[in-house]
C-alpha cells in the first residue's frame, strides 16, 4: 500500500483543523471550500470515505512512521 510522505500528511491535518476552527467561528464560503478541498485530499490520500475517519488515519500513519524510524548512531 502506498503511504503518503509524513510533511504531506502532517500538513494536511493541520490546515483541516485550522479551517474547521475557522469555520465553526463563522468562516464563509471560501473557508468552507478550502475545507472540502483538504477532506477531498486527505480522504484520497488515506483510502476511507469522510474528514474524521481521514485524520483518525493520518494520524495514525504519522505514529506509526514515528515509531519505525530509528534514532541517530553517535
């Protein structure tokens, strides 16, 4: 299965998060557009069908990717 690169991911939640905040504090219609074009890319991205399933995956995938890299030799 191919995995989007971690900065990508990691990018992608962040902006959701940030236009859902702006959203919920009276963004408009372009706020709401951005919104629908970051859902469409994080749900395309991680395979699954709606925005919290989408982050719950993204996250998900950054913890694992997290967890498999190995620190650095001295």
């Amino acid at each position: 299965m191919l995995r989007a690169h971690p900065s990508l991911l990691r990018e992608l939640v962040e902006r959701s998060e940030r236009l859902r905040r702006r959203l919920a504090s009276g963004g408009g219609a372009e706020v709401r557009r951005q919104l629908e074009d970051v859902t469409y890319t994080l749900c395309v991205i991680t395979g699954t069908r709606q925005l919290d399933t989408a982050l719950y995956v993204a996250r998900q995938q950054l913890a694992d990717g997290m967890r498999r890299e190995r620190p650095l030799r001295r």
